[in-house]
C-alpha cells in the first residue's frame, strides 16, 4: 500500500474510438488494481470529430472537458499526458505538437503510418525531453511474461527458432466497409503496420532484434463498400453498395534471422477465414520450447526436456503466481481479458511518469519495429534477401 500522496496526472485521449474508449477505462481503472501507483488518472480533455462520442466521454467517462480540435487539447495547460489513438497517418503530427508542449505521450502502435513517420515521433519525443509509450500491450500478458523468464533463465536451452504470426478476420468480409484502416492514406502500410508489429514487437520482447530477412505481401480483397459517417473495420456494407479500392496490403510475410543466430518465420492477415485472432508464438530451444496464442491468453503450452517418460507439451494456466493477475483476479485458471491488459500498460506508463523511470516499450521500441517493416518492404519489392538497418535519427 502506499503510504505517500498520489501525483495528479490529467490525462487527454485524442481519438475516442474502441482503444480511446479502453485507455480510458485502464487509467480510471488502474489505481482500483495497483495500490502501489505513483499517480492519481485524472480525466481532463478527450478529442474526437464526432460529437456523439465526445458526449459519450464527458457524459459517461467522466471526462472534464471535450473539443473537436487536437489541436487545443495537445496545447491545453489542463493536460500532463496525451493518448493517442487516431488513424495512423495522424499520429505524427499529434506526437510532434504534444511534445512540443511538454506532454509525455502514449500512441497506440505503429506511432504512424509509415517508418519515416515512426522515427520522426521518436525524435520528437526524444528531443523534447519527454516520456514516451507505444501500445505494445500483448508484453503485458502474464503467460507472455512467463515465457520470458523461461528464456532468459536457460531452462529452454539455446534459442533456435521461432514463429510468430496474427491472424485477424476482421478484414474477411468483402463487404466489411473500406474504413480508414484499409487505406494507406490514412492507415499507412496495411497489416504490415497494423498487426505485424504485434507480432514482431512479440518477438524483439522475447528473444530479441531481426538482423536480416526476406518478405512478401498482396492483397486478396481489392474492392469494399464505401463507409459511412464514424464507421469502423468491423462494420458491414450491402450487396450493391457502391464500392473504393482498397490500397494497402491484407497479408505479410518473412523469414528472417535473427542477431542470436535463431532462425524465424512470420506470417500475417486480415483476410483469411477461421482464426478470429490469433496473435500467436512458438519458441523453440535446444531444452524446451513454449507456445502461446492469444485467442488462450491464459495459457502457456511448455515443453521441457529431460523426463523421456512424460514426453509431451503441458499446459500452464495463468493465475496469481504469475504477476500481476492477481491484481484482477485470484486463483488460478481464473482468466483475464484483453482490457485488463490495456489496463497494465496504462498503469504502467502512468508509474514511469509519475517516478521519472524509463517506460518500455517506448518510442524507440516503436521504430525498432519500423526498421524491420522498413526492410521487409523493400523485400516485397526486390525478392531478396535484405539486412535491417536502424532507422532512429541520432
């Protein structure tokens, strides 16, 4: 329990959609779960071009003011740290002016729709003086955190391989509407920025960077249903609706290797029919691996070498032994969910600001991802083989 006064923190949320509305939630709810906190969530501003849901935020969120001007929220004296979780394409220009301002910054992933745009946040951030987090929040989950300790304590042996992919069918549908998120213009790269970055963050968070890979990527769904006012990804057209082309990528691919040596493979898409949402890992060691999979958040599949009489993979089930999820729940098999680990990377990042320690991942995780997308496009393009250059701006 703490035994010293909690620092106000006013937060403003740009962008109240599915992850605006689920940081909110996290950081009212986190000082409920972490009697430690450093902090005190104040909902200060929320930011949105729609006015139904800046009502929602005021009216049922508690938020003390709304604007549907950025702008005036990433100045606002009223507000220490801004959440971002606009449309790709605008997270540049949104972490650029709140850190200009003197706010610590959280942007949901990729923190733009392009490399280039990734690393310009970071330096922005980084010369501003200011903390920075990157929605990674898969890290988060305690069974993820198991594997870790599985790794770095030897007890899988030498890391030898690894296989990471997501696959999503939130774009399966052809006639789910031609939302933000299928368009380059304003979501970037397509899965490549949307949920590879899950998967290799996953990965650089497990065993470490990519020094080396060759890629690919298409798209199967070329035509959509045009979207209507405040429509998301996961909203349905009508047959006969009138149509626009989709403009970035359903599916990506790589092999890769990695600076340990391991070898890997990644594959994503939000097209295919039959994983719901399958942001999943495979290690494989010289004494052991482990596999995890999303859609069984509270499981670990573990395989540890040495009794040939108990051959076989053991399933490992989330509990309080593994921190912090007993912060939600007690006892094991008793499983948490996917706002419970937006709400881990809120308190999180709330505590590392409130202290003045590092958060990670921040920005720089952020274009350690890019670097590698960056390499993989130019790996689709050529066919070849290619190495991963780092990309942050000195």
């Amino acid at each position: 329990m703490t035994t010293s006064p909690r620092a106000p923190l006013r937060i403003g949320v740009i962008g109240f959609g599915w992850m605006g509305q689920a940081h909110s939630r996290g950081c009212r709810r986190a000082p409920s779960y972490f009697h430690d906190g450093a902090y005190q969530p104040v909902l200060s501003m929320v930011s949105d071009t729609v006015a139904e849901r800046r009502d929602l935020a005021v009216g049922s969120f508690g938020f003390a003011a709304s604007t549907a001007d950025w702008h005036e929220l990433a100045s606002s004296p009223e507000v220490d740290v801004v959440i971002v979780t606009a449309p790709n394409m605008m997270h540049v220009e949104m972490v650029e002016a709140a850190a200009a301002a003197g706010k610590h910054v959280f942007c949901e992933k990729p923190v733009g729709g392009t490399p280039a745009q990734t690393v310009r946040a970071e330096a922005a951030a980084r010369r501003a003086g200011v903390s920075s987090g990157v929605g990674y929040n898969y890290r988060w989950a305690p069974m993820v955190q198991y594997a870790r300790h599985l790794v770095d304590s030897g007890q899988l042996g030498t890391i030898t391989n690894y296989c990471g992919r997501f696959f999503s069918m939130y774009g399966s549908d052809p006639l789910g509407l031609l939302s933000w998120r299928f368009l380059v213009d304003q979501a970037g790269h397509g899965v490549s920025t949307d949920i590879l970055s899950h998967s290799v963050d996953l990965a650089h968070y497990l065993i470490g960077p990519i020094t080396r890979l060759v890629g690919t990527g298409e798209t199967f769904i070329r035509q959509r249903p045009l979207p209507t006012a405040g429509g998301t990804h996961y909203d349905r057209g009508r047959p006969g609706d009138p149509t626009g082309a989709v403009t970035n990528e359903d599916y990506a691919a790589m092999m890769c290797v990695f600076a340990n040596g391991a070898r890997g493979t990644f594959e994503t898409c939000r097209s295919m029919v039959g994983p719901e949402s399958q942001n999943a890992f495979e290690i494989y060691g010289t004494l052991g691996s482990v596999t995890w999979n999303f859609e069984r958040m509270n499981e670990l599949r573990v395989y540890l070498a040495g009794d040939h009489r108990h051959t076989g993979y053991t399933t490992v089930f989330g509990g309080d032994r593994f921190a912090p999820h007993g912060n939600f729940v007690p006892g094991s098999a008793n499983g948490i969910g996917f706002e419970d680990l937006v709400c881990i990377e809120d308190h999180e990042f709330l505590q590392a600001v409130a202290t003045g320690t590092p958060y990670v991942p921040g920005f720089a995780e952020a274009v350690q991802y890019v670097s590698v997308q960056d390499a993989l496009l130019r790996s689709w393009q050529s066919g070849a083989w290619v190495d991963v250059t780092d990309l942050r701006e000195d």
